[in-house]
C-alpha cells in the first residue's frame, strides 16, 4: 500500500507529490480537515503498524494465564 498526501482544488482530488499509478488504479481516500488531523492520523497508523509488526515476538501459550474460551484457534 501507497500513501501520498494531496488535496481538493474544488473540482478534483490532485496529489501533491509525483506518483506513477496505471489508470483505473483503486484508491482510498481519508478526508482530514486540516494538516495536524492528518499528522495525527498518520502517527496513529504508524504505532498501530509497528505494534503488529511481522518481527513482534510471539506470546506462548504458557503464558497466558487465563484462557477464552471462546477463542476457536486453541
């Protein structure tokens, strides 16, 4: 996944910075209503990315002290 920042000129969504995409490429857009709502966005998307990283260590099950039952991968 690619994120470039752009904005709308009142008639179009225009990216801010170069981007080679083929046409009819699928994008997502997330409106933020100003520079700070956006820095906050991106941190958050950032540290949640890092919190799931491939390298996180994996958690043994004799570790865990209290079991869900409910969890159908046990």
């Amino acid at each position: 996944m690619l994120e470039i920042r752009g904005h709308f000129d009142g008639t179009r969504v225009l990216l801010d910075e170069p981007c080679d995409l083929k046409p009819n490429t699928k994008v997502i857009i997330t409106v933020v209503e100003d520079d700070e709502d956006a820095d906050w966005y991106l941190l958050g998307k950032k540290s949640l990315a890092r919190a799931y990283a491939d390298d996180e260590p994996e958690i043994s099950l004799d570790k865990i002290k209290e079991f869900n039952p409910e969890y159908e991968g046990i």
